[in-house]
C-alpha cells in the first residue's frame, strides 16, 4: 500500500468515526434537552386544556391572559398555549365539521 492510500483511508475511518462520535453527543444533548423540557410540554399541554375549558365556559381573553399569568407564563409562554389552543380548536372544529358532513351524507 501506497502512503497516499494510508491517509486516504485514515481519512475516511476518521472521518466516519467523527461523524458517529458527533451523532452520539448530539443525540445525548438532544435527549438531554427534550427531557428537561418534558415537564415544560407537559405543564404547557395542561394549561392549553384549561385555557380551552375556560373559554368553552365563556372566558374572555383577559381572563385567558390574567390565569396564565398567574401561573407565571411570561408573554412568549402566553403567546404559545393561545397558539395551541386556537391550533386545537380549529382542529376539533374541523373534526367535528366533517362528522357532520359525514352525517347529512348519510341522512
């Protein structure tokens, strides 16, 4: 073997080996993120349910805004469970919409 093809083939071990390396304290970091904002999501999908039971009992928007508020949401945290909440709304509406298309077809 030629020392070109030596390097070019420690090149290309080294090569992938950093790639696996790279991927594996990536992915761990990843995870080690998405762990720490499991809590976070979950607090946030609960409060997304109770700011859609609020408003199905007729809160208003300042209502809305005043709870989350007071369970220390800042503007931004506000600004995505409304998000959410509109999101998940429209989305039931839509179901609920096609049901009853799938309804009046029938009848």
């Amino acid at each position: 073997q030629t020392l070109k093809g030596l390097t070019r083939k420690y090149a290309e071990g080294g090569e992938i080996e950093a790639m696996l390396s790279g991927m594996d304290s990536g992915e761990e970091e990843a995870m080690g993120e998405l762990e720490q904002m499991a809590p976070e999501m979950e607090m946030i999908d609960q409060l997304v349910m109770m700011v859609a039971q609020m408003i199905q009992q007729g809160a208003g928007e300042e209502e809305v805004i005043g709870f989350l508020r007071e369970q220390g949401l800042d503007d931004e945290d506000i600004g995505t469970v409304l998000q959410l909440v509109t999101e998940m709304s429209e989305t039931e509406e839509m179901a609920e919409d096609q049901i009853g298309n799938e309804l009046a077809q029938l009848g």
